[in-house]
C-alpha cells in the first residue's frame, strides 16, 4: 500500500498541518486506520498520536482511497482540539460506560 499527500496545509491558528491524502492499495481491501495513521505521520514528521484521520473512503472499483487527516505535534496537542468520539475512535480517550439505567416502573390501574 501506498499514501501520497496531494495537499499539506499549515493551521497555524490550530497548531497542526492538514494533509489531504490518496492511498493505493491493490489487491487489498480498505486499509486500516492505525496503518494509515502510521504512513502519513512518517511522510509528515509527527508522532503517530498526534495524527487523527478524519475521514478515509474508498471507491467503488477501484483499489484507492481517499481522506483527510490532523497532524499535531502531541497526542496533548490533539486532545485540546479534537472531539470526544474522534478521540476514542483514535485510541487516544476512554470510553465512559453509562450506568444502567433502573427500569422504569408500570402505572398502577385504578380500579
């Protein structure tokens, strides 16, 4: 599998580079996250923490993939910024368990 960066873009404001990326894989089925997550941040220069993909879709017959991806400089940096289930879909933030919720009691009829 391959990853080109068909466009970088600085946010300074946000400190992080937004990368616009197309992946090949031939023969293969639609890569992983973690995997691509490791690809771009090496073409990149950050940690891999740092780098959220926000998006990735494949086409329809055709072995590529397209997406978009965050690259800060720390997972800290990302955790600032980033919402919740981004978060937790990245690894980065557990997820919270709710309390199960007591059952809800029947009307009594009257009689």
């Amino acid at each position: 599998m391959e990853v080109e960066i068909v466009r970088k873009h600085e946010n300074n404001l946000l400190k992080r580079v937004d990368v616009t990326f197309k992946a090949v894989h031939p023969k293969e089925k639609t890569p992983q996250r973690t995997i691509v997550r490791d690809k771009i941040a090496g073409i990149v220069g950050k940690p891999r923490d740092g780098v959220i993909i926000a998006y990735m879709r494949s086409h329809f017959g055709t072995p590529t993939s397209e997406g978009f991806a965050k690259c800060y400089d720390s997972a800290d940096d990302a955790k600032k910024t980033e919402p919740k289930f981004i978060l937790i879909r990245h690894g980065l933030a557990e997820k919270v368990a709710k309390a199960a919720a007591a059952p809800a009691k029947a009307p009594e009829k009257k009689k």
